[in-house]
C-alpha cells in the first residue's frame, strides 16, 4: 500500500506527514529544516507527493500557536501489536492539556503491571501530537521518556497547559 506524504512549516519548524488509504501513517515532530523532515520519513512502502493534507496541516499548525486542536483522524495502525495498538488508542484519549501515568494506561488496558511496556509501546509511537505520548509522565509526576528528547516533551506539556484559547 503506497505511502502518501506532504510537508509543510509550521511555527516550531518543518513538519512532514504521511497517510495510506486507511488514514494518517506518521508525523514527524518540527525539524529546523525542510529537508530533515523529509529525511525521517518511513522508508518502507512507495512514497508519493501530495500538497493535500490540509485538514491536519491546519490543525497542526493552530496547536504549534498554543491552540486546542481537532486531531480526530482515521489512524493506520499496521504494523503494530495488539498490545501497541490498545496503548496507542488508549493514549490517543486523553485531553489536551490533560497528564496521565503510563500506570494508569496499564489499568485502562487491562494490563495493571505493564506500566514499563507501556512506556515502550509509546516509544513505537509514529504519529505523536496525534497521538499524544507526549502527555504521559512517571506515576511521581516526573516526565519520564520521550523518543524525542525530555527538552520537547516539557515544551509540549507547557505548551498545552497555556492554552491560548479566549473562553
């Protein structure tokens, strides 16, 4: 199944993003150039370049200003577990701005011991933001891990919890 991707700047920097005909595949976090986003994306599959993906480019770049944003896309799950895709799911409910320990996705899941599997099942994570691994900290309230550094896992929480919305 060919990979469908675009790329395009956000205000933390370059983004790509890649779809199947199931629904979103991967998201690469902000890079400082265009072509490092290109660089990280999936290299199995037939790649092709489409400037549509306006819906999620849009909403992409309203979160990267601070703002609540729609990310209720169909996902393409392929390649992972059971067991990965129940994380994943799990975590892709928790609320903007919201924290959640990877001990109590464990529980959600059925899985009330998993809390380390659960950390690594998120370190598979190809769509953060849409998926929002970054969300998940330590049971103590500690950060924990994040596949892309703890520096950009911090800015994100801190980005959520100043939610620029007026009410």
């Amino acid at each position: 199944m060919p990979l469908i991707y675009s790329y395009f700047e956000a205000s933390w920097g370059w983004m790509s993003v890649t779809a199947t005909e199931i629904g979103l595949y991967s998201l690469c976090l902000p890079k400082p150039t265009m072509q490092e986003s290109l660089n990280t994306l999936p290299s199995e599959g037939i790649l092709l370049k489409d400037n549509n993906f306006k819906e999620i480019k849009y909403s992409l770049v309203h979160y990267f200003i601070g703002e609540k944003a729609n990310f209720d896309y169909p996902l393409d799950l392929t390649g992972y577990t059971d067991f990965q895709r129940s994380v994943l799911e799990t975590t892709a409910k928790i609320p903007f701005g919201d924290l959640r320990s990877y001990g109590w996705i464990a529980e959600k899941i059925g899985k009330p011991r998993a809390s380390r599997a659960v950390g690594q099942a998120l370190g598979s994570n190809r769509l953060p933001i849409v998926i929002p691994c970054h969300r998940v900290v330590r049971s103590d309230g500690t950060l924990g891990g994040f596949s892309a550094g703890l520096g950009l896992k911090e800015k994100l929480i801190k980005l959520e919890r100043t939610d620029k919305r007026s009410s």
